[in-house]
C-alpha cells in the first residue's frame, strides 16, 4: 500500500503552534497591561496629583508659576497646563497647549477631582460647595517596566505554552505508546493484536499499516503452515511407492517392483516441477529483499514470439498427448528480449493449470498476439473448466494460495505456480491477470517487444 502523504499532522501541529503562539502573546499582553503595568505606574499618581495641585496654587504668583512649571518640564518631562474653572489657560510648560475640557467634562470633574490613564492626567481644584475652580492637564512620560516585571511577562507566556503543549503532546505521543505497545505485544507472539485506529492524519495512517502488516505476516505464517502441510502431502505418496518397490525388490519380486516403475517415474517427475517453484519462488524472494532493482538476474535473449508460442504448444503435446490444444498466433506477434527458461516456464505452468483444472474433453486455447497500443507480446491461455470465484481472482497469484476448486481435486501442487508466473512476467516488465466468467478462466501474459536496437544486433 503506498503511504498517503497528506500532510494532516504537519497542518495540525503547525496551526496549533501558532493558537499557542497567539494565546501566550495575549496572556503577556493582559499581565503586562493590566497587572503589571499599573503596578508600576500607580504609586506615581499621587505624586503627580500633589505637584498639580501645589502649582494650582501659586495661580497669584505668576513668574514663581512659570518658573516652577519650567523646572519641572526640565527635570521631569512632566507637562502641565492649568485652566481655571472656566477653561481659560493660565498657564503652561507644553510646547503646544491642549485644549480645554468640554462642559460635560469639567462638570464630571466635580465628581471625581482626579483622572488618570496611560501617561495623562486631569487634576481639579474645587471649592468649599464643589465648585470647580480650576484644573490641570498634565501629560507625563510612562514609566519603563523594571527587567524583572519583563521576566515576569516572559514566565507567563512560558508557562501558557507549557500548559497548551500538554494535549498537543499527549495527542502525538499517547497514539504512538500505543502502537508501541501492540507491536511489543506483536513481536511477543501475539499475533492477534490490532490498533483498528479511526484517524485520519498521519498517525491513523501508521496505525492502519501496521494492522496490514499484522495481517500479511498473519497470513504468511498460515501459507507457511499450509505449504508444510501440503509438501509433506505431496512427498507422503511418491515416497511410499518408492519405499514399496524397493521392498518389493528386495523380497524378490522384481516383476511386481518394476510395475510400480511408470508410477515411480511420473511422481519423480511431480517432485521435480514441486522442488522448482519452491526453489523458484525462493530466488525470486531474495532477489526482491535484496534492494535496490527488486528484480531477479535475468538471463535474455531475443526471441521470436511466434516460435516461443510454438514451442510450448509442442512441449503441452507430448506431456498430454490426449488432450486438444488450439493455437492461434497473429502474423505480427512481436519479438521480445527475455529469459527463454524462465517464459517457458510461465507458459508451461498456465497450459499445465489450464489441463488440470478443465475436463479431458474440454479444448485448451493458445492465443498469441500484439498488443495496442504498446506492441507488447500479448499470450493469452484459456481453459473452459469450472472457472474461479471473483473472490479466488485477487488471490490467485499469491504464493501457496489455493482456491477452493484446487483443494476439491485431487491434482496436488501447494499454491506456487500461479505466484512463479507473476513474479517471472514482472521481472520482464510485463504484467498478468486473470478473467473468469464461471465457465472456464482466461490467464493474459504481456511481456514488452523487445527494442529495434536489440532485435537489429
């Protein structure tokens, strides 16, 4: 199964990064506005209420007035501008004087005498019956926050992206201890653990290729257990027909021992074809597992693909000499470059499976042809048996698998030939798959023409 590459963890993990981002900023900005900095700026207030008032006070003093007002914008920054209770300037230390207050807010001031904010502040004299007699605008620098008030600030925001990571980091790590667990518990021997994970971002899909991966060694542990079984199976008969002829033999009997001979002979035979798709099926695991070209060494040669299609035809007449094949060959068969054994091979096991699994009387057909529009050497061998279950088709070609009409019959083999001819036609490039319709079942090779530079050397 190829891995999708969606990207859904990234995207998640990046967006939740910045909503800790974002979170931990406004945490500082909170602290720092609103906690810190009227921390800070505070105790100032009642000094700058009492200056504003003490220069409200010297309003019959003119020149002490603007002297003081001067020492102040000099030593302090500070700028204050006095009105008296009808908003006319009286004086000032700013170089541009602000304006006065409307009516409403002057009559406010009778209220509350002083008004602060962020580096401004109004300060109102009033009388015995709270009459306003006069008031100060005063502008002043804001205080810079202490480096300790700024650490503080950073520890806030420290500590809101540690709480904020905990789910993000459970949500990546508690699904991962998991699949760690099942695959300690796996490779344990417990073979019937299984994460049946429901996400849909990358970690779902981690879980789900190991419940595949779980499944596959599942399932080769069980055609292990079926390709023992059915070996032994195979060995078990032609062993005893051995082991009986010699006794025989040895009892003297050579008559009845020699009688045994053609039998000994055809078994013999059924051993060899058993040995080579095991050992076939071996190499051509190795070579798949090796790395890199996950093919096996081929040994090719150009052939002519009508001679390939008569050779087997020739080779299925003298292994079944009773039963009918029909060959029919296009004029414009192509010539391909591959291994001769190991397409006799492919060709032989699907004549082979297409006489064992159809009745004696049924014609085997031999198709040999072009393909379009690659101009591939297309061979197509048809049987008109009992056919393949749809189900039996997605698996035919798996090694030591056996479908149901192969273990009703008594032909033996153990489920490698149909993998050997899969395996052999995607070392070459080509491809194979099988079509059953309940009336017999089409097997189509297409291995690919050899090149005009190959063909012309």
């Amino acid at each position: 199964m190829k891995p999708r590459l969606s990207g859904r963890m990234l995207l998640r993990v990046y967006l939740y990064g910045i909503l800790m981002l974002a979170l931990a900023t406004g945490a500082s900005f909170v602290v720092g506005t609103y906690l810190l900095a009227p921390a800070v700026e505070a105790p100032s207030r009642p000094g700058t209420a009492w200056i504003a008032w003490h220069l409200m006070s010297l309003v019959d003093r003119p020149q002490l007035l603007q002297q003081e007002l001067a020492d102040l914008k000099r030593r302090t920054r500070f700028e204050i501008t006095l009105f008296d209770g009808d908003g006319k300037l009286v004086a000032s230390n700013a170089p541009s004087p602000p304006s006065p207050l409307s009516a409403e807010q002057a009559q406010a001031l009778t209220r509350e005498s002083t008004k602060f904010a962020d580096g401004w502040g109004v300060v109102a004299t009033l009388g015995p019956d709270r009459k306003l007699e006069g008031y100060a605008r005063v502008k002043y620098p804001m205080p810079v926050l202490p480096i300790r008030t700024a650490l503080a600030q950073l520890a806030v925001a420290l500590v809101v992206l540690a709480v904020l990571s905990i789910p993000l980091a459970r949500s990546v790590t508690a699904p991962v201890e998991r699949l760690a667990t099942l695959t300690r518990a796996f490779g344990a021997g417990d073979l019937s653990v299984r994460s049946r994970a429901t996400r849909s971002d990358e970690i779902g899909d981690l879980s789900r290729a190991f419940d595949e991966m779980a499944d596959r060694i599942v399932d080769l542990r069980r055609s292990e257990k079926e390709l023992l079984a059915n070996v032994s199976h195979e060995l078990r008969t032609p062993l005893a027909r051995i082991r009986l002829a010699l006794e025989l033999a040895s009892d003297g009997d050579a008559t009845r021992a020699k009688s045994y001979l053609e039998d000994i002979e055809e078994d013999l035979g059924e051993l060899e074809t058993l040995l080579d798709d095991v050992m076939t099926t071996a190499r051509l695991d190795l070579a798949r597992g090796s790395g890199g070209d996950a093919r096996p060494p081929l040994r090719k040669q150009i052939l002519q693909g009508r001679q390939v299609l008569e050779a087997a035809r020739t080779r299925f007449a003298k292994r079944f000499p009773d039963r009918e094949l029909v060959c029919r060959v296009d004029e414009d068969v192509p010539t391909v470059d591959a291994d001769p054994n190991l397409l006799r091979r492919v060709l032989d096991n699907l004549l082979d499976n297409a006489a064992k699994f159809s009745e004696p009387s049924e014609a085997i057909e031999l198709e040999g042809s072009r393909g379009k529009p690659e101009g591939a050497l297309v061979i197509r061998v048809r049987d008109h048996g009992m056919g393949i279950a749809e189900t039996d088709l997605e698996r035919v070609f798996e090694p030591f698998y056996r479908s149901d009409r192969s273990r009703a019959r008594a032909t033996g083999g153990v489920g490698l030939g149909l993998a050997v001819v899969r395996r052999i036609v995607e070392a070459h490039g080509g491809a194979v798959n099988a079509e059953s319709n309940g009336r017999g079942t089409c097997f189509s090779v297409q291995v690919p023409a050899a090149a005009a530079e190959a063909v012309a050397s």
